[in-house]
C-alpha cells in the first residue's frame, strides 16, 4: 500500500512540473502556481456562495429559537422580556423572516410568519408610550440611586463630624448627618413609588390584547413541537445539502478539466496538459476537504456521536478513535480509485507504448528494452496464438494481430 502510495506522488508531482516529459522552468513554474492560488481562492469562494444558496435552518424556522428560550427561562419577567423585544421599532418582524429566504432556495415556514404577524402587532403607538415611559421611570431610579450611593458614602464620615462636635462650617461634606437620613428616606420612597409605577406599566402592556395575542401563541406547546421537530431535521440535513451543491459546482469542473487533460494527452497538447493537470487537482483539492469536512459536522458524524451514546454513555471520546482508523481508510479507498481508474496502467498503455515510454512508471525506454531500467517492470507477455512477445494490457498481439486475453 505505501508503495503504491509513493508511486502515486512520484507521478503526481512529474505531472505537475513537466510538458510532454521535459521539466518545466522555474518561471514557468511560478506562474503556474500563482494560477493555482488565484483559481483555488475562487473556487472556495464560490462554494462558499453556493453552500448558502439553500435556505439554512436559522432562517427556515427564525421563531424557534426565541420560543426555545421563551420555554427554558423562569424569571417572572419573561412575558414583559417577550412583549418588549417584539416591541422593536426598527423595521417589521414579518419583513425580516421573509428576508432570510431571499435569493435562497427553500422557504419560511408557516407558523414563524404567523408570530413574526403578532409580533409586529404590538407595535402600537400605546405600547411605544409605554416603552418610553418605562425608559423614563427606569433612568430616574437609577439616578436616584447613585445619589444614595454618593450620601452613603458620606454619612458615615458625617455622623464622626457631629459626634465630635466638628463645627459645620469645616465639615467636608455636603449635608449633615440628619439631611442626609431624611433624603435617603425620600429618594427610597420615590424609588419604591417608581417600581410600583413601573410594575403596572409592564402589566398594563403585558394585558393587552396584541400582547395577549402573542404570549398565547408563544405558549402553543404542540405546534411549536412540530417546528421543533423540523427545525432538528433541517439541522441533520443542511450539512448534506451543502454537500450536494458544492458538489454540483465541481463536478462540472472536474469532468472538464478531465476531459481537456485526456484530449491533450492523446493530441500530445504539451501546455494544455499541464494547465488541464494543475485544474484537474485544484477542483479535487476543496472536493477532498469537503467531504472530510462532512464527515465531522454531516449525518455521518450524527449518527455516528447517536450511536456511541447510546452505547457507551459519556465515553464520547470513543468517537474519535472510529474517526482515527476511518479517515485513513477513506483516503486509502481514494487513492484505490485514482489507480484504478485514472493512473491505471492497463487504461494508459497505448499512449505510453506509442512514445516508448514505460507501461507502469511512463519513465522513457529504448526500442530494445524488454524491461524498464527505472522500475524494472517487464513491458511483454506471451501470446497466446503465435506465442511471441507482445506489449502488454494492448488489445491485439503485434505480431499476430489476434485479440489479447486482458487480465
């Protein structure tokens, strides 16, 4: 296995710096790689553009995780935390879900339009009055109480001024120690009033029937459990989706650059070749990564945590060693595929005989060579008919012209 391992990268490293078997000059080479980056950069970009191109679970169900939220607090304030979000003036919440599906394949789904609907209800003219008014109340308490926090700090040191009969006039703070109790007593008072006024307020603006409206869809257990149902299936999904699409996106160029690198082989297109070789590898390159990448974060590794939990508990750790012994597998599969079926030997032979090159390393041989000097592979067999040598993985004897039996 690593010997064919060493065989592939000797190969792939003489196709990318020779034309028609010469080295390529350092020059030469150096644009080719500035090519390389410039490609490679734009074909991540446009993966990038066309993983997005679905719609993403975010944005197909955006009421799911303000619900999600909703269900797990238990402050007794979550209603008026709920009604005063929705209270946002900027732009409409309707608006906003539905843009998420702009220029995106897929759509919003039904019920999160319906909240984004009361949501944007309570924008009213007497829940922006009471906002306000809240705002207000709010912005006098907490000055009200950095004035208590000033006179606090004062009052200790007052009080030792009056114990020891310091005379008034040379005291360094502002008020005696009576004033100071009684504002303190005022300003708590106020405070307290304030709280009492802005309680009724979030009552007020929690009892409204657009609020109303919307806290009782927010508390729909089941059909906000059917979101959240498809809202973890989209999530299971998306990867695979994006998957699909940026495959979509190379395929075409990988069966191009195929295709252009094949005709030029057979037409013996030096340049065409080598520009054809280095795209063939760059759309392979984001290809790779992107199924490796699948498998961290796709259905595979879904799966795959599910079953170890369930197996083996908190042992998640375990995971990774399944990931250690099946990545190298993947990878060795994939070079299997390349030898089998790009770098094959037997799909290459006539081109390779034709410029008296080597069968199995394509290094370049003299007309009397039987045997390559440079990997030592015999490039004959019998024939089956006349029983004179004749070149290998060929369909017809060269001597005899009768058809080759291919192993």
């Amino acid at each position: 296995m690593f010997a064919k391992l060493r065989r592939f990268l000797r190969f792939f490293s003489r196709r990318s710096r020779t034309i028609n078997n010469q080295p390529l000059n350092k020059a030469s080479l150096i644009v080719i790689i500035l090519i390389d980056i410039v490609i490679l950069t734009n074909v991540f970009i446009g993966l990038n553009d066309i993983a997005q191109w679905h719609i993403s679970p975010a944005s197909a169900y955006p009421c799911y995780a303000e619900w999600d939220s909703y269900r797990e607090q238990t402050a007794e304030s979550k209603d008026f935390d709920m009604v005063q979000r929705a209270a946002d003036p900027m732009g409409t919440w309707h608006q906003r879900y539905q843009q998420g599906a702009v220029d995106h394949l897929g759509e919003v789904h039904t019920l999160c339009l319906q909240y984004a609907e009361t949501k944007d209800a309570i924008k009213q003219d007497s829940s922006a009055a009471i906002l306000e008014s809240l705002d207000q109340k709010q912005a006098a308490i907490d000055t009200l109480e950095d004035t208590n926090r000033t006179i606090r700090r004062q009052y200790d040191s007052t009080l030792l001024e009056e114990l020891a009969e310091q005379p008034r006039e040379q005291s360094i703070n502002q008020t005696s120690a009576a004033q100071a109790k009684t504002t303190l007593d005022q300003n708590n008072a106020q405070i307290n009033t304030l709280k009492a006024e802005i309680s009724a307020l979030k009552n007020e603006l929690t009892s409204a029937p657009e609020s109303q409206a919307f806290l009782g869809l927010l508390q729909r257990e089941t059909s906000f459990q059917t979101v959240e149902q498809r809202y973890k299936q989209a999530v299971f999904w998306y990867p695979s989706i994006q998957l699909v699409f940026q495959a979509l996106f190379l395929i075409p160029l990988i069966v191009g650059a195929l295709a252009g690198y094949t005709l030029a082989q057979r037409y013996h297109h030096g340049l065409i070749a080598l520009i054809s070789w280095h795209l063939l590898v760059i759309f392979f390159i984001p290809l790779i990564l992107k199924i490796f990448e699948f498998l961290q974060v796709g259905a595979v590794f879904t799966i795959l945590f599910d079953v170890v939990s369930v197996l083996f508990g908190r042992l998640l750790f375990l995971l990774s060693y399944i990931y250690i012994l099946l990545i190298p597998l993947i990878g060795f599969g994939i070079i299997k595929v390349f030898q089998r079926f790009v770098f094959n030997p037997k799909l290459q032979a006539a081109g390779r005989v034709q410029k008296s090159q080597c069968i199995k390393c394509a290094k370049k041989l003299n007309t009397q060579d039987t045997h390559c000097p440079h990997c030592g592979y015999n490039q004959y067999h019998e024939c089956s008919n006349c029983h004179q040598p004749t070149y290998k993985y060929l369909p017809y004897c060269s001597q005899c012209g009768t058809a080759q039996y291919r192993p």
